[in-house]
C-alpha cells in the first residue's frame, strides 16, 4: 500500500512501500525477501572467535572462559541496506559455521537443517531507537533516524545457542503481527 505525504515548500510525494517484519514468525532473511518479491544479498563484515561481552554470557550462559562465534553481517533487499545484524553463536555448539559462506546462507537454516541443531525456543524484544552514526553510515541513512532493534536468543531444547541483534530501518520496516481471536 502507498500513501501520500507532503513536505512543506516541497510538494507532495508517493511514499515507498515498507516491508512487514513478522513480529511473531520466525523464518530466514533469505527466504522472507525472496517470498516478498526483493533480491536479498548479504555482506560479512566481520567474523570472528571472541570472549563474549558479560551480557553475551548471561545470554547464553556461558561459564566465564568461554567463547563465542560473533558474525556480524549487513542486509540487503534489491541493493539497498536494510539491516544490520550482531551475532553470538555458542562456539561450542556451532564450530562449523565457521567455514560456511555466510553471504549466500541462512543461518538459522545451517544450524537446523546441516548442524542438527532443532531451534526449539525463542526469546525477543523489540524497541524503537535512533540509529547512532556508526549503523547510519552502514545503512546508508543519516544518524538519528528512527529504527526498530529486535533481541532475540534462540535455544535448542533449554540451551541457548544464538543471541542475536537486529536493527532495522524505520523507514524501510514497518511490524505486522497476527493473532487468532480469542475465545
């Protein structure tokens, strides 16, 4: 759906369609684009074994000597930058996922369908932010644009496997939940 919108001494303008983001759904970035009609691509821009941040560990529960997998990647839809992405992965648990192309992969596919690991739980939050100059240059916008920032630790049975932080364009992104009535 589009919508007018006007800016005084400027004119009036047709504004460009948001993507929904399922609030409730959980399905991967690739697939969402795709079934959505975008081209979606992917860069890494950074992948590497690190000593998880004291949050990072409460999070996945991690004892102190622990590392993490931190994957930090930026998405895109049709070439444009949509969306960032910070990554905790369990290094214990998803080693492998060290020698994978995360460019053109899923992960949440990897894990379940080539590690075995069944995605059984999801924790999330979401908050409506500025985004600060670091991710503004990132994504192409100018710093202090709103943006909606999604949580979210991923288990399999009661183990954390993934924290993970999604931050999105507020002008590119709009939240769409669905519920059945109740009774």
């Amino acid at each position: 759906m589009q919508y007018l919108y006007r800016q005084q001494g400027k004119g009036t303008f047709v504004s460009v369609r948001k993507i929904d983001q399922w609030f409730f759904k959980i399905t991967s970035f690739k697939k969402d684009m795709i079934s959505r009609g975008y081209t979606p691509s992917t860069l890494v821009l950074e992948k590497n074994i690190i000593s998880p941040p004291k949050d990072i560990k409460i999070f996945l529960n991690l004892i102190d000597k622990e590392k993490v997998i931190f994957i930090k990647r930026l998405r895109f839809a049709n070439n444009v930058p949509i969306m960032l992405e910070d990554r905790y992965l369990n290094y214990k648990l998803c080693k492998p996922i060290l020698e994978e192309p995360l460019e053109k992969e899923s992960i949440h596919d990897l894990l379940i369908y080539k590690f075995n690991l069944p995605l059984t739980k999801v924790n999330q939050y979401l908050e409506a932010v500025k985004i600060n100059e670091e991710d503004a240059k990132l994504l192409g916008i100018n710093s202090d644009e709103p943006g909606f920032l999604l949580c979210r630790t991923t288990f399999t049975e009661e183990l954390p496997v993934t924290w993970v932080k999604y931050l999105y364009r507020g002008d590119k992104y709009r939240l769409y939940a669905e519920f059945a009535p109740i009774e």
